[in-house]
C-alpha cells in the first residue's frame, strides 16, 4: 500500500466519480425521452418489475436505503402514479407497493435507457474486464456492509 494518498487515485473517489456520472447519463436520457423519471425511482421501478408486490422494506433493503428515504420516496412515486400502495390481505399493518399501470406500460422503454447507459458506460471496455469488474465491486460491497 502507498504512504502517499492522492485523491484522484482513491478507490472511493473513482467510485463515486464513476456512479456519479452513471446517475447524471441515465437521468439526461429519461429527461431526453420526457421521462420525468430519476434514478432513484428507476431503482424501486426496477425492484418492482423483478417482483411486483414488495414491502416498503424490502424496497428499502434491496436498494440499501434508509427507510425514511424511501418512504418519502414512494410518496412522491404515488403521487405521480407510477406506483400504488395497498394493504397486505391478511395483514393490515403492513402495505405492500405495486406498479400501476402506466409504469407497467413503460418498462420496456425505460429498461431500455437504462441499458443504454450501462452499454454507453462500457463502451470499448473487454467484457471479461468488465466482468471482473464487477466481482471485485461485489466484494468492495460485501467488505464494507
């Protein structure tokens, strides 16, 4: 390991740089579409598109937020109607959040740009490059939680 620390050569600097620059890319493309969609609504769209029908926690889990957050998150998503909250059946106290169906319409569009960054993100990146990259972001996520 170095003794000299330069910013620019930072594992955290180059990460938050690098997602940074994804979130901006995905949410000019929703924009240029006229999506008044962000990236953080695209996460919840897209947990929900895997398995519709998930509590506010798992949300939250899932895309390692804080509950707090992302209540307030799926408020302003309902207000917007490109989600819906609903009772469980047999378990009042909870509340289970679903696709309405104008997202459930939009799902191939907005998959779409969203591929579109990560393939604009990778670009004239080898795959198995990208590949290992991946893993070791998988294991930096696992050291750190």
């Amino acid at each position: 390991m170095k003794d000299k620390y330069l910013l620019d050569e930072s594992l955290g600097y180059k990460l938050f740089q690098a997602s940074r620059l994804m979130t901006n890319t995905l949410n000019r493309h929703f924009r240029e579409q006229g999506f008044s969609l962000t990236h953080e609504q695209w996460q919840i769209l897209s947990r929900l598109y895997e398995k519709d029908g998930q509590t506010q926690h798992e949300l939250a889990l899932l895309n390692e937020k804080d509950q707090p957050s992302v209540s307030r998150l799926i408020d302003n998503m309902i207000k917007r109607r490109l989600i819906d909250r609903k009772s469980h059946p047999t378990d009042k106290r909870i509340n289970l959040i679903y696709l309405t169906s104008h997202s459930k319409r939009m799902e191939k569009e907005y998959i779409t740009l969203a591929l579109q960054t990560i393939q604009e993100a990778g670009y004239e990146v080898d795959e198995k490059e990208l590949a290992i990259c991946l893993k070791v972001l998988d294991k930096i996520r696992a050291n750190l939680k």
